[in-house]
C-alpha cells in the first residue's frame, strides 16, 4: 500500500484527514509522524502537524501442517498408541493438479502482481466517482425513494450529491446514517477499484451544508462563553468531520483555543481560553 501524506493544525486533524482520505477505521491504519507543532508563547501552537498514512496490509493466514496435530484424548485418559505396519520408502507424494492449481490462485489473490497494481494505479477520480455514483443511485432505488445524483469533481476530491425530498431516512440522527452511506460508497468505488488517492465526500438533501453552518454558529456561541468566563467548554461527542468545522470555525477567533480529547467514537472538541 502507497503512503500518502497529510498537513493540518494538529497531529488529531491531520489523522483525521488521513483516516477520511483513506476511508478506514484508525485501527486498520499506519501512521508515521513527520513533524509535530511546537508550544508558542500563550498556548499557541508554531508550525504544523504533518504525518504519513497507509492501510495497513493484510497478513496471510498461516497454514496448519494437519500431521502434526496431537491426537486427542478419550475420556478414559490417554489412548493408546496404534501400531502399524512400516511403509516401504517411496518417492513424496506430490500435490494433485487440482490443489497446485487452488494454491497458484491462493497466492495471486494475497499477493498482488506488479501488473496488478500498476492498473490500481491508472484509476481515475472521473471512474471513482462513476462507481460511487452507480452505487447512490442503487441504493435510492432499494429505499423506493425518488432523487437525483449529481458528481461534483475538484480535482482529486469528489463529492456525490443526491438531490429530492422525504430522504432524512439516508441521513439518520445527526448524520449517522449518512456517514454509513460514504462509508459503503467509498468501499463500493475506492476499495474495489485499489483507489488511494481521491477524497470522496457524500451529501443527501443538502444536509452537510446545513450541519455547517449550525456547527458554525454553535462554535461561536460557545466561544463567546469561554472568553466571558473564563472556563473551558466541553463540547459533546462528534464525528472527525463535523470536529474539523468546529476547530476551522474557532481557527481565527482571539482568545481561545480549541482540541480533540478521547477515543473514537467518544472523541470530542474542547475550547479553553488561549492562555490555558
């Protein structure tokens, strides 16, 4: 798997990308820490995070060499040994053609081969959001909803917008069930096509941008609180997306400073006064 790199304010947001370009869970990712920021004077932060990040290869199960296997014990205690007539010596007995065959695909499917993933690597973001797309448009269809799906490209980063009404059932409370839709979406088209490098994004009904600006207002809300009194807020769990709105929200705001604490899927946002 290729290592890609990513920069952002802290060594959190810049996982957090990593994890959303990626499409994975942190558990079945790689990190190497580049650069870190340094403290600065009034608990700033001089300089910026900087990481490496892969999906962490799968390991091949080993096999198990069933003559070597104990015999099992009776229940009357240990049984005893049989005896048999010794063999003559014979040439080993070699495989079937059948099981060299099985073994011979075995090994190409955990092994890629350089032709392999060379053609991983001509993937295209136009394919990828094609793929996600199809994949949208199915779905809606398997709910018996009625909407359309549009692709957005910039670049290396997709987002694949599905426009109509009555589709909250797709965006579940606070966006959870949206998050599981990309989440399959980018298994659907990335996973399945060996695409590592586009950032593929999914909005149903307009709700992403909804979400941000409410994030936004209630950042700032929250902000305004901390410098009137004083005292750091603890904000409530959220998702790694909606935790880079707050701390982009909060990124230019004099006289206070913002942080992840936790574990997923407990991970929250703090905001202190600057000088905490």
């Amino acid at each position: 798997m290729e290592w890609v790199e990513f920069t952002a304010r802290t060594l959190e947001e810049a996982k957090d990308l990593a994890l959303d370009r990626l499409g994975v869970a942190a558990d079945d990712a790689e990190f190497e820490v580049l650069a870190e920021p340094k403290p600065g004077l009034f608990g700033r932060l001089r300089g910026e995070a900087r990481v490496r990040a892969r999906v962490r290869p799968a390991q091949a199960r080993q096999k198990v060499d069933r003559r070597e296997r104990r015999p099992r014990k009776s229940d009357g205690g240990d049984a005893a040994p049989k005896t048999s007539k010794p063999r003559s010596p014979s040439a080993p007995k070699q495989p079937s053609r059948a099981k060299q065959q099985a073994v011979a695909t075995t090994t190409a499917l955990d092994e890629p081969t350089p032709q392999r993933t060379k053609e991983h690597n001509d993937v295209n973001a136009r394919q990828v959001g094609d793929e996600a797309r199809k994949f949208i448009d199915e779905l809606v269809a398997a709910f018996a909803f009625t909407g359309t799906t549009e692709l957005i490209e910039d670049g290396d980063d997709l987002e694949v917008r599905v426009h109509g009404e009555n589709l909250g059932l797709l965006v579940g409370p606070r966006g959870t069930t949206l998050q599981a839709v990309q989440d399959l979406a980018r298994v659907a088209s990335q996973r399945r096509l060996g695409d590592h490098d586009t950032r593929l994004r999914v909005d149903i009904g307009g709700y992403r941008q909804r979400r941000k600006e409410a994030l936004d207002r209630f950042a700032q809300q929250m902000a305004d609180e901390v410098k009137q009194s004083g005292v750091a807020r603890v904000l409530e769990p959220m998702s790694a997306a909606d935790r880079k709105v707050v701390h982009d929200a909060l990124s230019e705001v004099d006289g206070i400073s913002t942080r992840s604490e936790g574990d997923d899927p407990y991970r929250r946002v703090v905001i202190t006064p600057a000088n905490d």
